[in-house]
C-alpha cells in the first residue's frame, strides 16, 4: 500500500478547468488562494482584490463540479487553489462569446450599473450565477428579492444598488445564453492517490476523498489543519499572513457531505454546507432557513460549512446556539476511527478551545428529531441585515403543557467567551405556569449568568438588555402561539 505523503512528496499538478481551458497549476504552495492564482499568475485581471476577507465580493467567480453545468458564486479571495481541484471556474473574462457581451454584462451597460466599474465584475459574477439557476428553472425573471439576496455579498461604493437591481431585472430579457454549457472532460483528478499531497513540499496540501484515508493522513501529519469552505480559516492566510505548513481539505469527501436520518436523529455531516441546508425538507419544519438567509452572503453560504463553524470555537458563530436549542450532539472522530459524541455545550471548553484534539475531526452533528419539530425561535442581532457576524444570537426552545413548561433550552451566542445555554433561567422556567412574571424573572436572571465583553459589534450593557428582550420575545411568542417575526423569516422588504 502506498504511504502517506511526506515533506519530499512533490505533488500536484493542480488541475482546473478556468473559462473551458485545462490549467495545470504547477510550483504553487499551499497556502494560495484562487484569487492570487488567476491575477498573479495568469494575470486575470477582471477578478478584483477589495477587502480578501469575503466581506465585499469583488473577487466572485463561479464555480462548478466538472460534469456539473449549474454554477455557483464564490469569493476567490478566500478560496484556496487546491480546493477547486478537478473543478470548472468561470471569471468575468469567460463571460464574452465571440465579442458579444454575455446578457448580464449588457443588462449592466444598459441600466447604468457602473460608474468607477471596480465592483462591476464581481456584481455580474454574482448576477450571472442567479441568471443561470433562472434559465435552469425555465428562464424566468427573478423576484426582487431573488436579486437582492443574490447581490447581498456585493458591495458598490459609487454606483448605488438600484441600477444594478434593475440590470437583475432586465437580464433575461434579452436573447437567453447559458454559461457552463458543456460539461468538462475530467481532469486527470479521477486516478489522484489522494493520500498523496495535492501540493507537495515544505507546505502541502492534501485532498483525500475518504473518512479512511483522511485520518491515514492525519495519522502522518500530526501537525495538519483542516480546511472545509475556508470561509473562517483562509482569512488567516489573507488577514493575519499566516502559513499553514500542512493543510488537508476535506471538501471532496462526499459522505462527510450529507443530511440523513438515523436512528431517531436526524444527522448532518459536518462538511454540509450552508446552501445544501436552505431548503432541506428535514429541517422544513423549523426558522432555520430565515436565519441561514442572513449567515454571510451567497457566496459565504455556498462554501461555508456546519462543521467549520463548530470546529473554529468562535463565541459569535450562529449555529452553535441553534444546535444547543435543539438538544444537538457533535460527533469528534480520532484518528483510530474511535468515535465521541458530546451535547454541542459541552464540547466548547474556553475561547476559542473545543475537545478536538491533533489528529481529530468532526465527522457530524445528530439532531434528535422530536426535539428539532419541538416549537422554537432563533433571533439574530447584527449591525446589518445582510452579511454581517451577530452581536448577539439566541435560540429557544420550549414545550408547553397547559400552559406549563415541560421542557425549554435557552442558548446564546455573544454572550459569554463561548456560545453558552443560559441554564439559570432554564431551571427558573421548568414546571413553572409561563405567566408574564415568570418570564420578567427569567430574564432578569441573565444579568447574573452571563458577563458579555464590550467590543466592536456592542457594549456589554446593550448585549444584556437585548439579551433579556430577545427571551422575553420569545418565550412570549412561543406561549402564545404567535407566528414567527417577519424579520426571522427573512422576509424584509428591501425596497
Ligand atoms: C464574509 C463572511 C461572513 C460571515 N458571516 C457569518 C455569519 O453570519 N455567521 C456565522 O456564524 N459565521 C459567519 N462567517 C464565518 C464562516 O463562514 C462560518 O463559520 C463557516 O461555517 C465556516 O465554515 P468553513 O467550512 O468555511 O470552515 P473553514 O474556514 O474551512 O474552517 C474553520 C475552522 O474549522 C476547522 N474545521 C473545519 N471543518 C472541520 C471538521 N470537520 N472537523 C474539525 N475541524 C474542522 C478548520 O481547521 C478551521 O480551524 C462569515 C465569514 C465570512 C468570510
Ligand atoms: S476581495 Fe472582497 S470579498 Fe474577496
Ligand atoms: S461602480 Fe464604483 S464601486 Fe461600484
């Protein structure tokens, strides 16, 4: 059998498809992003560098498998060349068919979307991945709200947005052309050793394709870290200049990908991503959806994963608090194959430190069913509507009982150094009528139970009021049968 790969394994090529040509990517290390690949090597300009944190969408490609024709929009600054590996890339400059603009691009000139034009490529990037799904599903002009959600990771500093949404509105009007029309040939990616690095050398990149052989690498590379969508760690790379010597991608392992049923749970792997979730008729019972709508933009959505946002320990990620509500475990895996399961509370230890030890993974989370269709609420409080981390996140659960509560679980997220049930007022809620009194005193037990920091996002003080009014709106609305806020729902009128 073949070894793991080593410091003296050369690796690669990286193999892609850019704009329907194979590109081999040679001599590249580990740590490059797609971004700096496409403009510092081969100088594909179009593709603009803004912020290199996913936060303004210059940089948006579209992406998509290799026997695959419906794209999907990405943030290359973020996005590390290995993990498009086998995969299809169009950029701005693949747009054009023979010296014609593609239907966007002339939707964009003839709506006045562009002034200084430095977000332009990025807003038709995204604008084109919404046009293809509309042709997918029969050619149709999409709703308003359609385009704004598709545009939401796209900032314009001169032009202002109501053009560009106009552009939206009038793309499909114009004589209909598809983008990744043709499947790709496979790229050489089918017969890869894939315990082998992708990228080889002081730095590597590997990119195996089973649980198995993912821990046979870790097993050797003690020191790896992981990588899904990279949404949290290829900032890292980008913002703080860091050099992962050895990283492994977990992105091409298919069943580490899926949403099931088991055994009374209903079980999510943990390289699920956020898009995969939208939608999901498991979970169609629940708000999720409204709050996935507002977790990062499109682009953040389509790489971002479940197991990403547990692993990186933030106290302000959004699905830990919801995963508490629901009663949820994480299942950890070690490199021997031994499997540990614990309730999402319990596996975040202090800032930023979870129980994954080296060698360790997240293989999945396990939402027991009867407590995932048990009525609950999810608010989010962000600067901004769209695209922005929260101040404060919380989830609640509750079953009542002629009008006692029988079961409840309160979790919050940017309240305390980890996200953190608030067990005080859950205890003061238990077996209690749910009368207006009762509810005053379990919030204002969350003065006691949490110490919140003041930070940039808000102020210790702001954090415990609203803290104590999103219970309070909860608790209220879940004993009185009220249907969920519309801004829960995501819903908003953008107009
Ligand atoms: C513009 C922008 C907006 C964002 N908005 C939000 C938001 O609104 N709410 C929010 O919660 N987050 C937000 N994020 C953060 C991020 O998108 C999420 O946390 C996402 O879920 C991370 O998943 P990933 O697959 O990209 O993780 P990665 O970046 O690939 O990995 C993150 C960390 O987890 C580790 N890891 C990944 N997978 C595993 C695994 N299976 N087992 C063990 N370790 C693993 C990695 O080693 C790394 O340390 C935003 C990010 C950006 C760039
Ligand atoms: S450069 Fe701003 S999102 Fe990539
Ligand atoms: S046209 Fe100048 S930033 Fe959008």
């Amino acid at each position: 059998m073949p070894r793991c790969g080593t410091a003296k394994s050369r690796g690669g090529p990286v193999e892609f498809y850019l704009n329907g040509e194979l590109q081999q990517c040679t001599g590249v290390d580990a740590n490059m992003t797609l971004l700096r690949y496409l403009r510092e090597r081969l100088g594909k300009v179009g593709t603009k560098e803004g912020c290199a944190s996913g936060d303004c969408g210059a940089c948006t490609v579209l992406i998509a498998d290799a026997d695959d024709t419906s794209p999907q929009a990405i943030n290359s600054c973020i996005c590390l060349l290995g993990s498009v590996q086998g995969r299809q890339v169009l950029t701005v400059e693949g747009l054009e068919q023979d010296g014609e603009l593609h239907p966007v691009q002339q939707a964009m000139v003839d709506c006045h979307g562009s002034q200084c034009g430095f977000c332009t490529p990025g807003f038709v990037m995204s604008l084109a991945g919404l046009y293809q799904r509309s042709l997918a599903q029969g050619g149709e002009t999409p709703g308003r709200h359609a385009i704004t959600d598709c545009i939401a990771g796209n900032l314009c500093r001169c032009t202002g947005y109501r053009p560009i949404v106009e552009a939206g509105q009038r793309m499909l009007t114009y004589p209909q052309r598809g983008i990744f029309n043709e499947p790709a040939t496979q790229t050489g990616a089918p017969d890869r050793d894939d315990r082998q690095p992708l990228v080889g050398g002081a730095q590597r990149y590997y990119q195996p394709r089973s649980r198995s052989n993912l821990r046979a690498i870790l097993a050797v590379e003690p020191g790896a870290t992981l990588v899904a969508g990279g949404t949290d760690l290829a900032l890292e790379i980008t913002q703080r200049y860091r050099e992962f010597e050895v990283l492994v991608d977990i992105s091409a392992i298919d069943s580490l990908a899926t949403i099931g049923e088991e055994d009374g749970y209903i079980r999510i792997g943990a390289g699920v991503r956020y898009h995969q979730l939208m939608g999901h008729p498991l979970l169609a019972s629940t708000p999720l959806d409204g709050l996935l709508a507002r977790l990062g933009s499109e682009q953040v959505r389509n790489r971002g994963t479940i197991g990403g946002n547990l692993a990186n320990g933030s106290p302000i990620a959004d699905m830990p608090p919801v995963l508490m509500a629901w009663g949820a475990d994480v299942e950890v895996v070690n490199t021997l194959g031994e499997r540990t399961r614990y309730p999402v509370e319990d596996f975040y230890l202090d800032y930023r430190q979870t129980r994954l030890q080296a060698g360790d993974y997240i293989e999945a989370v396990y939402i027991p069913m009867h407590l995932s269709r048990a009525p609950h609420r999810f608010y989010k409080l962000s600067k901004r509507f769209e695209d922005d981390i929260s101040s404060v996140m919380c989830a609640v659960s509750m079953t009542l009982d002629g009008g006692y509560v029988l079961g409840v679980r309160i979790a919050y997220g940017g309240m305390a150094a980890v996200p953190r049930r608030a067990s005080a007022a859950e205890q003061q809620l238990l077996g209690a009528q749910l009368t207006d009194a009762v509810i005053d005193n379990a919030c204002t037990s969350l003065d006691n139970e949490f110490q919140p920091l003041s930070d940039v996002r808000a102020s210790a003080v702001y954090r415990l009021d609203m803290a104590a009014a999103l219970l309070r709106r909860a608790l209220r609305a879940l004993r009185d049968g009220d249907a969920p806020d519309v801004f829960e729902l995501g819903e908003v009128s953008h107009a």
